[in-house]
C-alpha cells in the first residue's frame, strides 16, 4: 500500500494532507524518516506521525457536527484556539478529521471521519457537491448581487462562482456553492460592502442541518453516507 493511503487509512488525515505530512519529514516508517511520496509500506512495517506509531483503523467512522462559532476546523491552532474536533473526543476514540472547513466565525455542518478516501472524494473539486449557506446581514442586500454572483464575479484576479443564489428577503440569502475557495461567500459580500452578520452551512449534498442544535453531533446513516458519495461525480459506491 503506498504510504499516503496507509496513513489516510489509519485516520492520520485524508490522502492529500498526509503527503503533505510526508513531504514536511513527520512520517517515518522503522524509525527512518520518509519524504518520498508513493513508497511502498506493509503491515509488517512501523509506522509513525511524530514518532507516534499508527496502523489502519478497523472500523471507519463518519460524524456530522453542526459546528459553533468560535472553533477552527484543524486538528490542531498554532494559536491556541478552540478545534472543532475536540467537541467530537468524549464520543469517540478513532482519531477524526474534518472534510473540508467551515472559517472560525461561521456555523454550521461539517463533517468528521477517519476514512482517507471518502474524505477525499467528497473535497476533490471533481466532486461537485453541493454546500449550502444561509447568509443573515447588517445592511440590505444590493438587488444585483444574487444575479451577478451566479454569472461570476473576479476579485483581486481570484473568479468567484455560485450555483445558485436566492433572496428570503432583504437581508437574507440562500446560496449554493460546489468549490467553496477561501472565504468565497465573505469576500463577495465585502466586495458589494455588505456586512455579514452570520453565516451558516445548513446542508451538504443529501444531508441537511434539521433536528441537529448547534454543536451537537450524530453518526452519519449508511445512507446518508451513500448518497453523499452517489452525489460526488468522481466516486462511486460499492463500499456501500
């Protein structure tokens, strides 16, 4: 097994973080540090993260969190900030990652799992899952602004796109995304000078925010988790 899917199968992270932990020298297999991408390891061989040893989870898990404000979603802040992930360790002890992110200031879900290759079906852009936010503001909403971020907006050379955009009323947005870049829905609402005052993710593909309170979690049904991946145009099912 090349070592970013042992790693991604062992809950490290999904495949492509963890070749970035193997390029940056955190990995060693038998005590030999390791920053060549695809090498070849068995189940014979010791592998560490930090000189902890890690081995292929025996049973994946797959966790919706609706995530509160005030919580980064990585495994660790540099800056001593509350993790999302750490609302998940009293009811878990598989070590789970987020797929994909939520800014600190938003809300919303996001989902948690220790399995390598779903988590990088549902993040490839290839995916083309749909993320949905419902935007609250400040100030009223500028009537083209739903218009113009359906058809494109550039800014500052970076081209953002939504699938759709709907008005609730003046200061209340629905929008979908399927390639959230950084900050997408801010950025575009700053660009117009509008002020956001929440932002929460409220579904991802067939799973929707409904019944689940603000940080609160719940394991992902079978189903659930078929659809999220019958919904990604890069992947298929047969796990499931």
């Amino acid at each position: 097994m090349r070592l970013q899917a042992y790693l991604a199968r062992s809950g490290v992270a999904s495949r492509r973080a963890s070749e970035e932990y193997i390029a940056s020298g955190r990995i060693s297999v038998n005590g030999k540090i390791v920053t060549t991408l695809g090498t070849k390891v068995s189940s014979a061989d010791k592998v560490a993260v930090d000189g902890k040893i890690v081995s292929p989870e025996k049973e994946f898990r797959y966790v919706l969190l609706n995530k509160p404000a005030g919580y980064v979603c990585s495994l660790s802040d540099e800056k001593g900030r509350p993790v999302a992930s750490d609302l998940l360790k009293s009811a878990y002890a598989e070590r789970l990652y987020n797929v994909g992110r939520l800014d600190m200031f938003s809300t919303g879900l996001i989902i948690f799992t220790n399995d390598g290759g779903f988590a990088a079906t549902l993040s490839h852009p290839s995916a083309e899952l749909e993320k949905e936010y419902a935007v609250e503001t400040s100030t009223h909403i500028p009537r083209t602004l739903a218009a113009d971020f359906e058809k494109g907006i550039r800014i500052d050379n970076v081209f953002y796109r939504c699938i759709k955009a709907e008005e609730r009323n003046a200061r209340k947005m629905h929008i979908v995304l399927i390639e959230g870049k950084n900050r997408e829905i801010r950025r575009v609402f700053e660009y117009y000078q509008v002020g956001i005052k929440s932002l929460e993710r409220v579904r991802i593909g067939n799973v929707t925010v409904n019944g689940l309170k603000r940080g609160e979690f719940r394991d992902l049904t079978k189903g659930e988790v078929r659809g999220l991946l019958a919904l990604c145009k890069n992947s298929g099912t047969e796990r499931f």
